[in-house]
C-alpha cells in the first residue's frame, strides 16, 4: 500500500510539472489569439463582408498606426478608440504583425 501511495504521489507531481507549466512567453497573448476580439466586427479572418473596413492584408505600419491613433484619442472613431485603448502598444504590434500576414 505504502509503494502504492508513494507511486501515486509521484504521478500527481509529475502531472503537476507537465501541465501547469505555462508555456514560454505565455504572459504576453499572441497576436492570433487577440485577433479573435476583432473577428466579431471585422470580419473572420479580419476580412470584412459588410460596410466595416477589411483590416487583413493591410500593411503592420498601417494597422499600427491607425490603432495607435485610436487609442491615443486621435482621429473620430465611433468605437475604435475605446477598443483600442484596451491592448498595451505591443499587444497592438502583434496584433498590426497578425493582420498584415507578416
Ligand atoms: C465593435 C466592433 C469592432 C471591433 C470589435 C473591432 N473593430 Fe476595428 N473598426 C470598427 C469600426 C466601426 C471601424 C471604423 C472606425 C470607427 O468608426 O471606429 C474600425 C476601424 C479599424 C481600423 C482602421 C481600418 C481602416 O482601413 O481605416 C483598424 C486598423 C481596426 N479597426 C483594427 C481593429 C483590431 C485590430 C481589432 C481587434 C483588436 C478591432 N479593430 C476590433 C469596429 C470594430
């Protein structure tokens, strides 16, 4: 019994460092994952159907620059400054990296 309890103690340990590991650089979400925010508005994929503007395949500068502009409180959004102000400058980067497919 006292192998048993011993064996079991070890496979919880073991289990333990397998999967509450977080994986390398996983405090900061990668840009695929951000981009899931933007799908609901923009489109799958960033590719818009409707009026709203296609933001995949625009270039990193562009999408950057127009979020940072956003959030800066430039420009005259409707909704884009308040969902910009949401994500730090390099969250906007990964996400700029994302959406031009670089
Ligand atoms: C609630 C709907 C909504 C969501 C969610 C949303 N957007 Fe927007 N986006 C807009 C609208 C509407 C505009 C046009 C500007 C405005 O009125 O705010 C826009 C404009 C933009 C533009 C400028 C495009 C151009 O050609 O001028 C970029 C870049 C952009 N959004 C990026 C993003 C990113 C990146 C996300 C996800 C983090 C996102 N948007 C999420 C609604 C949304």
């Amino acid at each position: 019994m006292k192998i048993l309890k011993l064996f079991l103690g070890a496979v919880v340990l073991f289990s333990g460092t397998l999967f509450f590991t977080p994986p390398a650089g996983a405090n900061m979400a990668s840009g695929a994952v951000l981009a899931n925010t933007c799908y609901s508005c923009h489109g799958t994929d960033g590719k818009s159907v409707g009026d709203m503007p296609t933001i995949s395949g625009k270039s990193q500068k562009f999408i950057a620059d127009k979020m940072k502009s956003f959030k800066a409180g430039k420009l005259d959004p409707t909704v884009m400054n308040r969902i910009a102000k949401g994500f730090t400058d390099s969250e906007i980067d990964a996400l700029a990296k994302h959406f031009s497919g670089k």
